[in-house]
C-alpha cells in the first residue's frame, strides 16, 4: 500500500500549479520529467525555484539515524516540517519509529501514504477527528496512535467521542514546561488528576509522559536539564502508582531541534521500570535544517564530534531591477521564502554557467513577490543574474512549495518532493 500510494505521487501531471517547473514540461508525469534528469540552471526552470540538495538530504538522515542509534533512543521526527510522504518514508527507511504529527489533517495525509505508527504532539479533542481515529486503528491492527492529553476536561470530552470504539486510544500527559509556557499539565499533582481522569475512561489507555523541552522558559542546558529530568520522574512516579500496569511499554517522549543533545544525556538516566522504555524523540527541522536560526540553535554546535547537519535549501532567484548602484531586486519574495525568523541570505550569484559568493550582497526586506538587496561596491551583479538564498526555518520554507525539485551538486535534477499542507 505504501509504495503504491507513493508511486502514484510520481503520476500527478506537471501543470501551472507548480511554480518554478520548467512550462514545456506541461503535461508530463513527474515521474517522466524527473526520468530526464534535467539540469536546475540549463533546462527550462524558471525562477523563482527552490531546490533541495540530493546529497544534504541524505547525509541529514544518515546523521540523525545514527544519533538516535548511539543514543538508544527511537526517533519519530516532526512530519509537519516538511509535509512530504517521500520524506516520512525515507526517514522511516532510515530507522524512524514513527512520523509526529501535530493536527488531525496532517495525521489523514500520513495515513493515505501508510504511514503505520503516529505520535500527536497535541491533545486532540475534535469529535469529528476522534471518530476518523477510531475507526482507523478499527480498521488496521498494525497502526498505532498516541497523543497528549493535558486535562481533565480534555480527557471528557475524548472519551465521549470515543464511545463504542473497539480499540482505546493510547495517550501520554504532557507535562508542561512551565509557567508560562505553551500547552501542557502545570504540577505534578494536576498530572496524577488527568491520570486519574484517562483510568476512569473507557476509551483511553495511559501509556506514558511527553513534553516539549524547547518550550523551558530562559532555556539554557542547565534548566532544560532540569525540566526533562521532572518528566522522567514523573513516569517513574506513575509507574510506582501501579498506572501504567499491564503495558508492553511505556512511553516517555521530548526533543524537538535545539535540544536533543540534552534528551539524550536525561534519557540515558531512566531507571528500569515495570516495562521496556520507549525513549521518543521527536526532531523534525533536521530534515532540511537551515542557514540561519536552526544552524545556530543545533546541538550539533555543542557535541561537534557527533557530527554536523548540512542546509539543504536554496531558493534561486533571479535580479530584475538594478535602479542603483546600492540596490537590486530578485524575483523572489514573502510567498516564496521563509522570513517569520529570519531573512534569506544571499549566498551565491551565477551567472553564464559560472558561479560565485554573493559578497557586498545582502537581503534587507521582502515584498510580496520580490526581495530587496543592498549591494556595497565588492557586488559584481546585473540584471538576468541568479542569486540563491540560504534560507531560515524548515517548517515555513516548505508550506510555500507544492512540488520541490531534488538536485545533484550539478544541478541535476533527481526527484521532487511533494507536499500537503
């Protein structure tokens, strides 16, 4: 079922609603056009197009396989970065326990492409969406579901919608990361009630604890540290009360992008318990990573000898206006790139099949459709030009792509990832 739902994704015909695809490919199955393995610069793309780099993606998975391997952690990396099929199966090819998801929409389209095993980092509590969950794990004994909850009335209203359901969900209580910070169980004490609340429903099983240490207010190593170690006691407390009797495993889960060094170093603290420990954690930028907010935020830049992630984005652009010498503009713009946390950075200019660093080349705002650059003297840039952007945050540079040309080193295209956000 998988490998069909995905090979059917390689018969979707190439037309206008996918930017930056060559127009005299109209027409072709992407599966036909990637089967010519056209170059990016010479056959017929046209900018703006953002390219992800074949080798990068593949060292990123290679990287993070090995991290969770050494670390004895299982890993089910954030689907909602890149909302890509092809993605979730290499990376579950690539040693992924599972795929996180964060809303119901996002866990329908794994589903669709067979996805067997998903983690909810959300308490979900749509009647509608727990009625489709339902009868989802009715209808497959090999899928397997857990989300947050996070409340007693939450737990009251899943086990409502739930009524009559054959299989109970399987939940963990997110703890929170603290006061003020996002979702999540405040106290230790509110974390038995919700507990208390999932054992009285029927159509709920408890099966561990969860968080999200990015979450840990004036975040450093020694507070988040601290924070993962209150999960890690909360699931031996539970495990104490008796709450988690009867299970094959119990589940405790963090990590997200920043601080997966530090889940690693508590992780390899718990204690044995009642059963096995499904270590979880759940990073999802590493994917693609990036050239600015993650690149600074990995912990790779604190563990250099584990290894280093490799950006694997660029968006290409083209110079359509040269008003001044201190001035150009690119055909690339705020539905093209990420800018939430950072702008793109200029990194490359090509130009008559050649290329170059873009020095005295910055980005200094983005409209719409173009982005404003500031070029000092050292600029050697004229109108036709191409510039490509490194780009900042994973999760908000592919929602702007439907279809994502794959590239060789040389420009060689030899995929394109679909996505469905």
């Amino acid at each position: 079922m998988v490998l069909d739902a995905l090979a059917r994704l390689t018969e979707e015909r190439v037309d206008h609603r996918f930017k930056g695809l060559p127009p005299d490919a109209e027409g072709l199955t992407v599966g036909e056009l990637a089967a010519q393995r056209r170059n990016l610069f010479t056959d017929g793309f046209t900018t703006p197009v953002l390219a992800l780099s074949a080798e990068r993606l593949e060292h990123n998975l290679r990287l993070m396989e090995t991290y969770a391997a050494r670390h004895g952690l299982a890993f089910a990396p954030h689907g909602k970065t890149s909302m890509a099929p092809q993605l979730f199966q290499r990376q579950i090819e690539h040693g992924a326990w599972g795929i996180t998801l964060a809303v119901p929409h996002q866990v329908r389209v794994a589903r669709a492409y067979g996805v067997q095993r998903v983690f909810l980092a959300n308490e979900l509590v749509d009647g509608a969406a727990l009625k489709w969950i339902a009868r989802e794990l009715d209808s497959d004994s090999g899928f397997r579901f857990i989300c947050y909850v996070d409340s007693v009335r939450g737990v009251e209203l899943m086990d409502a919608a739930l009524a009559g359901a054959s299989r109970p969900v399987d939940v963990v209580v997110e703890l929170a990361a603290g006061e003020g910070a996002r979702t999540g169980v405040r106290t230790e004490a509110e974390c038995a009630a919700v507990a208390d609340a999932v054992a009285g429903a029927r159509g709920l099983r408890l099966v561990g604890v969860a968080g999200y240490e990015g979450e840990v207010p004036r975040a450093d190593p020694e507070r988040v540290h601290a924070w993962l170690r209150r999960l890690v006691a909360l699931a031996v407390e539970f495990d104490k009360a008796g709450r988690f009797a009867g299970l094959d495993e119990i589940v405790v889960s963090a990590g997200g992008s920043a601080w997966f060094d530090a889940v690693a170093d508590v992780f390899a603290e718990v204690p044995d318990l009642s059963a096995p420990v499904l270590k979880l954690l759940r990073s999802g930028a590493y994917v693609s990573h990036d050239d600015g907010h993650y690149r600074e935020l990995t912990p790779f830049n604190r563990v250099p000898e584990e290894g280093a992630l490799e950006p694997a984005f660029r968006l290409w652009t083209q110079v359509v206006s040269r008003p001044s010498p201190e001035q150009a503009f690119t055909n690339a713009g705020k539905r093209d790139a990420a800018y939430d946390l950072d702008l793109p950075f200029a990194q490359v200019v090509r130009r008559d099949g050649s290329e170059r660093p873009a020095t005295g080349i910055s980005v200094t705002g983005l409209s719409d459709q173009h982005a404003w650059l500031r070029t000092t003297g050292e600029a050697d840039l004229e109108v036709g030009d191409w510039v490509g952007f490194g780009l900042s945050h994973p999760c908000t540079s592919f929602d702007k792509w439907v279809l994502i040309p794959v590239a060789q080193a040389d420009g060689t295209v030899v995929d394109y990832v679909r996505t469905f956000f």
